[in-house]
C-alpha cells in the first residue's frame, strides 16, 4: 500500500441557483437561454432579474416603471396568484393586491425538483432555502483520494503537504 499525506477535513459544496424565479419563469415560458430579459414581479416590485436584464440596467427591488423605463423590451411575469375564493393559483398579467394572494408553489415545486437530484451525487446534503443547498461531499472525496493513491506509482503519488496532515496509507482512512 502507497504512503501519503492526507488532512482530513470536511468537503462542501455549496449549491446556488442564481435568479431562480427567473430561471423558472423562463423553463415555463419556454425561453430558457434565450438571451430574452426577464424580471419576475411580484405586485409592484421585481424580486428576480435574469442576466440579459441585468446587462440593461435592470436590478432586484426595481419598480415595474424603472424596469420599462430601464429596458424597453423586458418581459415582466406576475408571480402566480390566487383570487378570492379559488383553490388553485393562475398565472394572471395584473393581479389586483386587495383581491389576490401571492403563490410561491411554482417555485417551490422546481426547487424539490431539483434538490431530489442531491442523493444521486451524496448521501449528506441539507437544504438551505428554496434556491441553495449544502453537499457534505467528504466521503467521495476520500474515495476519489483513495482511488487516485492506489493507482499511482509512488514517485506520483508522494505529496508534499507542507508538513501539514498525518502519514497514514489510504487503507488507514474510514470507511
């Protein structure tokens, strides 16, 4: 078995999905790396901007009228809503606020979608909102090194740490 030095330590990555009500909005409507500019709104406000809109000018936290003064041709979504009385939310171009509630049930609905997906790739992850996760990637990681030191001659596999880590063969990591 090759000898190494190996500084064990946990492994994240940290998953970020950048203006994912947009990115959303835009799956939706079918123009998903379109180069379109999209806002999502939500009454008066914009509460995710895609890139393209972003270029123009455009930012989170703008009203309707900067983004149209801003960018003449960006496509401003309502987020879903429900009207009094209904029981499922619409799509609707001008919901009225007294009459209508917000409904994030699209977004959230993509978001399971997409964190159902961590387990293929690591059995600790943690949700940290609708739009981020954690991945404790440690164990893979410790897999990999392992591979990688079992299959190398030792002139490849000798690392120097800086005197950092334990000398131990890759045997001697747990499982």
């Amino acid at each position: 078995m090759i000898a190494t030095t190996f500084i064990m330590s946990k492994v994240f990555i940290h998953v970020d999905l950048d203006a994912f009500y947009a990115q959303v909005e835009e799956k939706r409507l079918g123009i998903l790396h379109s180069g379109q500019p999209l806002a999502v709104r939500q009454w008066n406000g914009l509460v995710a901007v895609n890139y393209p809109a972003r270029a123009r000018g455009v930012a989170r936290f703008d009203t309707v009228q900067e983004a149209r003064r801003k960018c003449p041709e960006i496509n401003l979504v309502h987020v879903a809503t429900y009207a009094e009385g209904e029981t499922e939310w619409k799509y609707r171009p001008n919901p009225i606020r007294s009459t209508h509630k917000v409904s994030l049930d699209p977004y959230r609905q993509q978001s399971a979608a997409i964190m159902a997906t961590f387990p293929r790739f690591c059995a600790l992850w943690e949700r940290g909102s609708v739009d981020e996760a954690y991945l404790d990637v440690t164990a893979e990681v410790e897999q990999q090194l392992r591979e990688l030191v079992d299959t190398c001659p030792a002139s490849e596999a000798a690392l120097d740490w800086g005197g950092l880590g334990n000398l131990m063969s890759s045997s001697g990591l747990s499982e």
